[in-house]
C-alpha cells in the first residue's frame, strides 16, 4: 500500500527507527487483506497480540484519538494473516532491532 513517508528524514526523531523498519517490511511488497490505513494496522497488530495486556497510544492531536477509539471499537480485529505476514517480515528483516521503550 502506498503511504506517505513523512518523519523519516526527521533524523534523531524517537520515531524515526520505527518509521524506516516500516518502510523496509513494507519493500517486500503488499500484504494481502491488509487494511489500507496504515494506523489501524499498526494499532491491529499490537492489540492482536496476546501478550500484550495495555497498548499506550500516543498523540498530540485529539481529533487522531477521537479516529483511533473508533477505529478500535469499530475495525478491530485485523485479520490474523496480516499480523502473522508482518511477525514473518519482522523476523526476516530483523537487524537486531531494538525496543524503544
């Protein structure tokens, strides 16, 4: 899917890491059933995972809170496919990254 790359070039950014891994996994190509907003597959994916027991979503903007809780009670689940293709990307890409937090 094609999706803006705005904060990548912001070097030193806390998200910057995370934004140029999403941009290598998205390099192998489409993955079928994804959702086309790129938020709720993020949000889809952490939320799918069973080991998570709190997902801490962050914003400055409240109107994006107010798109994340709707797209929470009203999107969710992303299909398991999509999370287990984004778990095998993860795992072939794998540099040694790191969590942030």
């Amino acid at each position: 899917k094609s999706r803006p790359e705005a904060g990548i070039d912001d070097a030193g950014r806390y998200n910057t890491p995370y934004l140029l891994r999403a941009k290598e996994i998205r390099s192998l190509g489409p993955i079928e059933n994804e959702p086309d907003d790129g938020i709720l597959t993020a949000l889809g994916f952490t939320l799918g995972d069973r080991n998570a027991n709190v997902a801490i979503v962050g914003t400055t903007n409240p109107k994006h809170m107010a798109t994340n809780i709707k797209q929470i009670e009203n999107d969710l689940p992303i299909p398991e496919s999509v999370i287990n293709e984004l778990k095998t990307r993860f795992e072939q890409l794998d540099k040694d990254w790191a969590q942030r937090t």
